[in-house]
C-alpha cells in the first residue's frame, strides 16, 4: 500500500490539474513531497477524470502505477459489465485494480475480489472503503486455485486474463492467455452459474466459440466507435449463442443483436448505384462481420461483397452506425475531382479501395478536417467511386 503524508497530499490536491513532467523538474523545490508518489497519483487522478469519472470524485482514492491505469476497464464497460453479472454474488479473479468488481457488486448481497498480487490486493481493500464497498471481500491468491479449493458455486464468475506473453508481447489467442482459458472451461462450468470473460477485442471470435463451451452470449463492445473488449457469457444450461454489437457513446448505447445462426441463412442485396443516404456499420457490428443480415433486417442495399457500406433512398434513423447524406458520386479522375473537390480539406476513407488516403490526398490535394465526407470504395459492378456525402446528425 502506497503511504502518503498529509505533505505529499496537499500537494497532490493543488497540483493535479498540472504537467507531470514540469513537476518532476521542480522536485528539489518541494523537499517535504514524495514527488514520485505526487506523480503517479496525478497522473492517476488525469487519467481517471475521463476514464473513471466516479473514482475521480473520491479524492481518497489511491492510483497504481501507470500502466495499471491504462490497462484497466473504463467506467462505461464497467458500468454496462454490471448489467450482465446476474444473482445475489459475484466473484472476480484477476481482481487487479478491482474497477470491474467495484461495479458489478453494486446492488449484490456478497462480492469477493481476487488478486495474487499483494500489494494490488491493499490497494483495493483501501479504495473499496473509499468507495463504501463493505460487500466485497478482498482475497490475496490466485484466483482459478481459490475456486478449486472452495467448496460452492457462485451466481456470476467475471474473469480478465493477461494477455501478454513471457516476452511482454500480447496475444490474442485464449491458449496464450494466462491462466488458459481452455484448461479451466469445464472449471468455470462447475463453479458458476453464470461466467463472464473479457477478452482481447483483437481475438477471433469465431475460433473462441470453438475452443470455449456452454458460450451463450458474446458482447462486442466498442466505446465511441472504438472496439474496446469482447465479452464471452458462459452459463450451465447452453442455448444458441447471440452476438450483441454495442457501442456506447456518452448517454446512448446503440446494440444490434442476434443469433450466431442468423448471418449464414440472411441475404444481402447489393446494388452499383449510389442513393441518397450512405450508412457505415459502427466498430461492434464490423468486428462481428454480420453484413449480410444488416442488410437483410434493415432492407437495404450494400455497395460490395467486401466495401461494407450501405445505401437508401430513405433515412433510417435507428441504423447503428454513421449517417451520411450523399452529396454526389464521381470517378476518381483528375476531370471530376477538380470539378468537385474544390473545398480545401475534406474527411477521406477508403473501403475496399486499390489506394491509400494518403494516395488520394495527393491527388485531390486536400487537406483533413471540414464537414465533407469522401469515401472511396468499389461497387459491386467493379466499378471504384469517391462518394462526397455530409454526416447526418441525429438524437
């Protein structure tokens, strides 16, 4: 546990809107201050005014190292975790930080936190009394031998493996993950009602549902269009498994939900004409790769088999994703752009397109930023097109 005199913490609360790196050059004029610990725990108090803005406000709350904040969960997927953690108790066991825990045993009877890490486990006992967490039980071990040597069964397991190799590598294979995912399935089918397991959003869901049993749900979770973490949802009584597609942003939570048969049976329609309104899927609904059922339960038309951009002549609103009124559709010569590309600086994509951005800025000579939309792509006659369109804002 991180020790901090009354010195230290009057420093820590005038300085923490500060540069760190200003202040570690000023540390000979402030004596009486652990500078490294002032440092780190401003450096906490930064990242949590964005990334956990309810630890933020509880100035007790004592930050790791660094790296511990960067790699922890953000409020918002912590938030939406507590949403899935079904029954009276639940147990995490690769406590960490404990931001998970923190939000999931809200509102449960019981909670236990598991960390090997004794220093990680004081720190957490610390801010879980900070937080008013009197529910949650911190227990120094390794989580997967803990269940084994206890005899019950809980209604939520919540598990965050490392995925980093010996070398500090990460990885994105389940067999890679420590503990190993694989190892201990039949396990957490035994101990659990119900387990969730976060995962690399880099991981490929399609062989994790091969390696994993009794999967009954996966959550592709993105954060302001940003995939962020996959969840897989692990109960004792299997059914078909559902994808959810969501993306959180601010207030709204957008979710396309469905079940993994779904996408093989659907039929996408395509067409080679470009109509009035453009809609790319969001980052949730890319990573599950269900394009031809968007398709299909949004009735309308795809541009290509592999360009993943969608077109109506009437706006749908509830598509989750963005929004574009299509301005005009050209050939990429030197013709056409010229005539109009005129503005200084546009926002450019390519999807399923021979040449780079940066390719195209050459030639339009346009620099980023502004209103406009240029999305380069190939429609399903072959034909390659820049699409100029406006983003639509909708509530």
């Amino acid at each position: 546990m991180i020790d901090i005199s009354p010195e230290t913490k009057q420093f820590i609360d005038e300085h923490e809107n500060d540069d760190i790196r200003a202040l570690a050059l000023k540390a000979h004029s402030y004596p009486q201050v652990d500078m490294q610990v002032a440092i780190q725990q401003i450096a906490g108090r930064q990242t949590a005014r964005y990334k956990l803005p309810l630890w933020y406000t509880h100035k007790d709350i004592v930050y790791p190292v660094h790296l511990s904040m960067e790699q922890c969960s953000s409020q918002s997927t912590a938030e939406y975790k507590a949403t899935l953690a079904t029954g009276d108790n639940v147990i995490d066991l690769t406590g960490g930080l404990g931001v998970d825990i923190s939000f999931m045993a809200r509102g449960k009877n019981s909670a236990a936190y598991v960390e090997i890490q004794e220093q990680l486990c004081k720190l957490a006992e610390a801010n879980f009394k900070v937080l008013d967490l009197p529910q949650i039980t911190v227990i120094n071990n390794n989580g997967v031998k803990y269940i084994e040597s206890v005899n019950r069964i809980w209604d939520t397991i919540y598990i965050d493996p490392a995925r980093r190799s010996n070398s500090g590598r990460k990885t994105v294979l389940i067999e890679d993950c420590t503990p190993n995912l694989i190892e201990i399935d039949d396990l957490l089918n035994q101990k659990g009602k119900q387990t969730i397991i976060k995962l690399s959003p880099m991981l490929d869901i399609t062989l994790a549902l091969q390696s994993l049993t009794n999967v009954t749900d996966v959550h592709i979770i993105s954060v302001n269009n940003e995939c962020k973490e996959l969840l897989f949802i692990k109960e004792q009584k299997p059914k078909e498994t559902q994808l959810h597609c969501i993306n959180i942003s601010g207030n709204c939570t957008d979710s396309f939900i469905y079940k993994k048969s779904e996408e093989p049976q659907a039929t996408a329609t395509y067409t080679d004409t470009v109509k009035e309104y453009l809609y790319e899927p969001n980052a949730s609904m890319l990573k599950a790769g269900c394009f031809k059922l968007i398709s299909e339960r949004f009735n309308i038309q795809k541009l290509h088999i592999n360009s993943h951009l969608y077109t109506s002549d009437t706006y749908i609103e509830s598509f989750p994703g963005r929004h574009f009124r299509v301005k005009k559709t050209l050939a990429p010569n030197k013709k056409e752009c010229k005539q109009y590309l005129s503005m200084p600086q546009a926002n450019i994509s390519t999807r399923n397109y021979p040449f780079s951005v940066a390719e195209i800025r050459k030639q339009t000579k346009l620099k980023e930023g502004g209103d406009d939309y240029i999305f380069a792509t190939t429609l399903v006659n072959e034909k390659k097109v820049l699409i100029l369109c406006e983003k639509v804002i909708y509530q």
